[in-house]
DNA sequence: TCATGTGAAGGAATTCACAGCC
DNA sequence: GGCTGTGAATTCCTTCACATGA
C-alpha cells in the first residue's frame, strides 16, 4: 500500500533517520545494494524493524535480493522531507552552541543567523559552515562565512526579513522557558532545545497540534541518569537496586 | 505495593529524571509540597503520568493532599541511584566535549580524566567543575582543577588506577566505533554517545544484559529530522507530506 | 533459494475512570 | 472536596512466522 495519510509511527520515523544515515555511508563507500540485515547492523536495531519500516513508505525492495542503495537513499531523503532546504538559527552561543555551529547537519540544514541574550556575546563573529553549492560540480573551494551575533531584540525583525524554520535552543537553564517564549512570538515554529523541559506548556511537547510551535527535546541529564540506573541495575546482578525497604 | 524486581518501565524511567528536576527546583523555591499536576507541567507530561511513575518507587503521596516535596526528591534520587558518585571520563575535547566538561550534570557525576586520540589536543591543560565539598557547610570557596587531556594509549592504566564508571564519547563519527571498543577493553562499562551508533554490535544498544558495556545514545541529528518532519506534516494541514504517489 | 513485505500474536505504554484515603 | 494510587481499556510498538515474488 502507498501511505495513504501516513500515520507513520513515531519510533519508526526516529529509525528511518539511521536508516539514512547507514545508505549515505554505504553509497559512499560505492555499495551498491544491501539487506535489511545490513541496515540493521549499521543502525544497531533489529532486520525486522527495518523491513517494516520501509515497508511504511512504499516498497522498494526486490525481494529475494535486497534494496538498491541509491534508490533507498533517495526515497528516505524523500520522506523525511529532507529534498528541501531548512534553515536555522542557534540562540545561545557559548561553548554547546559553538559546537553545535560546527557540528555536520547534513546539507539540507544552513545556519543562517546567531543570537545570544548576553551582551558579552553580542557583536561577536563567528564562523559558519559553507554554503553547499547547488549545482555546481566544479570542485570550488566552499565560500567561507561569518555571522554576527545579536541581540533577541533584533529577532523580530530578522525573522520577517529571512525564512527561519527552526532554532537551537541552546541557552542557560534560568532563562530556557522565557527566551523559547520569545522565540514563538518572533513566529518560529520549531524548536530543538537543549537543556530541561521548557515549562510554560503553551508550546505541546511532541504534538503535531495545530499550527504551534513544535518543540524537541534532546536532554542530555535524562540520557546520563539512563546509564547510570543502567549499571546500577547491572552491578547488583540479582538483588533489586536499593529502591524501597518499606513494609506492606 | 514496594519495587520487587523493579521491572521499572523504560519510559518511566526517563520521566523519573524529570521529576528528580522538578522537585530540585520544587526545594529551591522553598516549595514544602507539591502534586501530580503541578509536578507534570514542570516535566511536560500528563498528571496521570507522574501518579503512575511514582507510584512505581512506592507511595509516598498522601492522598487529597499531593506530595512532599523533599521527601519526593529524597526518594527519586534514591531510585535513580543518585545516592552515590558516579566517575566519568570525557573522550574528545573538541568543542563538544569542552561543553560537556562545562555543563551541570549533578553533584552526584564527577570529571575523573580527559582523553583524546589527536595529538594536538593531548598535553592541553583544561579547567573541570570542582569538587563537591561533601560534609562542609561552611562555604569555602570551591577548589578549582585542571586536568590534563591523556592520549587514549593511558587509558587502561588509568582505568585500573582511577574508578571510572562511564564515558562521555565525542569524537569525530569515523573514529568513534573504535574508540568505543578500545573504552570496552580497558573496562569501561558505560558509554553516553553522542554521534552515530556504535556499529560493531558487539555491544548490546540499550541492553541490560549479563555484564557487557551499556550504551546510551544522544542522537542530534535523530532529533532534528523529528522536528523538520514534524514541521512539514504541520505545515501541509491535510496532505500528506509528499511521500509516494506510486500505484498499488 | 533467497530476502522482502505483511498479517497476526504478543507485549509495552498510554489513557481513562474510579475506588480509597486525607 | 481533593488528590493519590490502581485496575481495566485502549492504543501503540515489537516480534514472529510465513506467504510472496524475484
């Protein structure tokens, strides 16, 4: 069946991400077809998570052989909507968010303004990643660019002047919730935030609502707190880790 | 009824982290008592969530009234096993790793080493957050430190020196399988990774088996093409996000 | 014979609604 | 009355096993 209104689940479509990952990297290395065991192996699930996972976006397997790596490639690009440009600010440029400047998006993803609340950082010039050029297959060396950070009052504005789809949220902790406030009344619409849960819940968490802002989390502490409870649990191989004693 | 073998569930476990945040905060404000719905709007979840969670750990709710606050963070600090230190190493001290060397993990996570494969970073000097005094009250002035950044050579006789419970990993993507194994063979038992997935699937993703190293990833660039699809399904109200128009 | 695509079974997480206690 | 704790219902996800087609 094609997609009909694609109801394609939300763990699969994290996985559809590594999916991508794994067919750039074999495309490179100039693989030309692969398995769903092999994807699975690059993206550390299971062949069967794969197989289903595609299966949510058309079939373009050949049974009995595998999938075409380049065909793969391009229907994954395709459906995460990744065949069209988006483009982001970073709001917060201490050391998170100069790393995240430098940090390999994908080609689709270009850094088109930076803003920081503290005047220290105000007026700075950093480095951007070069422009990817669209058609040209020259190899001419990437145009260098720098961009100067702002202040939040000069948002407004700029938003109205450059098409943002999205920021990087990556200031600190105290003023999180306020600035991802400013960064909606400015009419960004999504959000991937660094740091704890932005708590004035005007914005939904992960709901595809209306026409709000969308709102992602990538939560460092939570990941770490994981791994701790993780080898808590693995060190103490039969007993319960040290929860509760109490009685009834 | 109390934990037994505690088959705390995945998901619950990553929102136990967020209430531990809460109820922080919750204590910082002076705050004496709390409950399910004040509670899930600071952690951007649903009330019934926060009941069903905590009710995981045991009850200490007092029902018609809501929950102790400093009881509240006692016991999940407790079950996340926050009671004792945790000694991470952080491997790769480019920008990335020089922001999670800054960043606040708890008193409870403490920079033990650095490491890093690229000899130019190796002999570098890099300033660590201090140690928590643990049983003074008096406030002296934190003892600042400086590490110095190791070749991964050292690794193993440090490891057998220095407890070391987990690694940060923050290397460059092509390396970061390997450097992964090596951390395994020098004995480390916890991973937080940030970049792609290890792929030699020698060890298990988020598996809570016999006694091989647990990873934990921290995926970006997962999370950003969540919310660039998230952005294009909203955006395109009824249609679908052009995915396949092929016939049956 | 091979590996995909898929119905169906099983398990996990979310959500509801209300009983129980303050 | 108010809010927690919890069975039961629903929805979502994973996993299996095999039919399908190259």
């Amino acid at each position: 069946m094609t997609d009909q209104n694609s109801p394609l689940p939300s763990a699969s479509l994290s996985r559809l991400a590594l999916y991508l990952r794994a067919a750039q990297e074999l495309e490179q290395r100039g693989v030309l077809a692969t398995s769903s065991r092999e994807l699975a192996e690059l993206a550390g699930v299971q062949p069967f998570h794969v197989r289903k996972d595609l299966a949510y976006l058309g079939r373009f397997g050949r049974r009995g052989q595998g999938y075409a790596v380049a065909l793969l490639r391009r229907e994954l690009t395709r459906s995460l909507g990744l065949n069209r440009r988006w483009q982001y600010i970073v709001v917060g440029l201490d050391l998170l968010g100069q790393a995240l400047l430098k940090a390999d998006w994908g080609e689709e993803f270009v850094c088109v303004g930076l803003f920081d609340p503290s005047p220290q950082q105000q007026g700075r010039r950093l480095d951007v990643p070069a422009l990817p050029q669209p058609f040209t297959l020259g190899q001419l060396p990437p145009v260098p660019r720098t961009l100067r950070v702002r202040p939040l009052s000069e948002l407004a504005d700029f938003v109205q002047k450059q098409a943002v789809d999205m920021a990087f949220l990556c200031v600190p902790t105290e003023i999180s919730s306020h600035t991802a406030q400013q960064l909606q009344q400015a009419g960004i619409r999504g959000i991937l935030n660094f740091g704890p849960a932005l708590n004035p819940p005007h914005l939904p968490q992960g709901g595809h609502e209306e026409n709000d802002t969308i709102v992602e989390q990538v939560d460092f502490q939570v990941s770490l707190q994981r791994l701790a409870f993780g080898l808590l649990r693995q060190s103490i191989p039969q007993l319960t880790p040290t929860l509760l004693e109490n009685p009834t």
